[in-house]
C-alpha cells in the first residue's frame, strides 16, 4: 500500500473516484459468506494497461476459508491445501482463480454508507490448486494506516 500525491489534484467524477479504507472501528466477520468485486489492472496487448473486474467473486471469512480449502483436496502438506498454513483472522477467501485476477484488490461497496471501500488487498494463493485467493483484509491495518497518512502530513508542513 502507498500513499500517492499528485499535482495536479486530481479531480473526481463519474468515472474517478476515491476507493476508502473500512472504519477502524468496523467489526470482521470470521464466518463471513457474500461477494465481492476484484478490481485490478494488466498489460494490454497495444501498450499502456487495462482495467479489469470479477464483480460478485465469492467469498469467505478466515474460518471458512479452512473448510474451504479442506474440500479441495490434499495437495499441500500433510493432507491439506498449503494455503491453510498461512491464513489467520486477518484474511478473506475468494473463490476466482489466481491466474484470473492475480494483481487485483478486493472491493465492495458498504450498505451504510455508499461508499465503495478496499476491503482486501496482496492476494496469495497455493500455486498447486491456484483457487481459492486469500485477500489480507485491510480493516485490521487501519489504525496503522491512518497513523501513516497522519505522520506523512506532518511531514510535508
């Protein structure tokens, strides 16, 4: 993650807008079930890159995502997806295959609110079975992200 600063500013409209970071006091669900939208972007083929998106990708929350990866088979370790090594409470399983969207972020858009937050970035995968993505949820960084905004702020009066 980075903060980027330009100048100009840049000026927001139909098709620019501003993605949010969820609250830091939003509560993550570890039994989560529901969509979400992967928006990424590649090289295309004429030069420069293209925008894509998985919109309503399934998903799941951390618990899940271990039973999720124990129906898949034995293709990691010890009988089970390499992947459930390294998930915790910290990420979010989605259902789309890594080679589809491997340099995506997991987007939605909060029912409360409107706005459309980034809900999981640095997607990994088990590069033997290459689905599911597990996304590392950015709630659980926000009170250090905004720690970071602030100080770069500080920084630059």
């Amino acid at each position: 993650m980075g903060i980027v600063m330009t100048e100009p500013a840049i000026i927001f409209n139909d098709e620019v807008q501003p993605a949010c970071l969820p609250g830091i006091s939003d509560l993550v669900n570890p039994a989560r079930q529901g969509s979400t939208t992967l928006v990424g972007f590649e090289d295309a083929s004429s030069g420069g890159v293209t925008k894509y998106s998985w919109v309503n990708s399934k998903t799941f929350g951390s618990l899940l995502c271990f039973e999720a990866l124990g129906a898949l088979g034995s293709s990691g370790t010890q009988g089970r997806n390499s992947l459930y090594d390294i998930l915790s409470r910290h990420h979010l399983c989605v259902l789309r295959p890594f080679k589809e969207a491997e340099l995506s972020v997991a987007m939605d858009q909060d029912p409360r609110t409107g706005r459309v937050e980034v809900t999981g970035v640095g997607p990994v995968t088990d590069p033997s079975s290459n689905t599911p993505m597990a996304f590392t949820l950015t709630q659980t960084h926000t009170f250090w992200l905004e720690l970071m905004v602030k100080n770069s702020i500080r920084l630059l009066l």
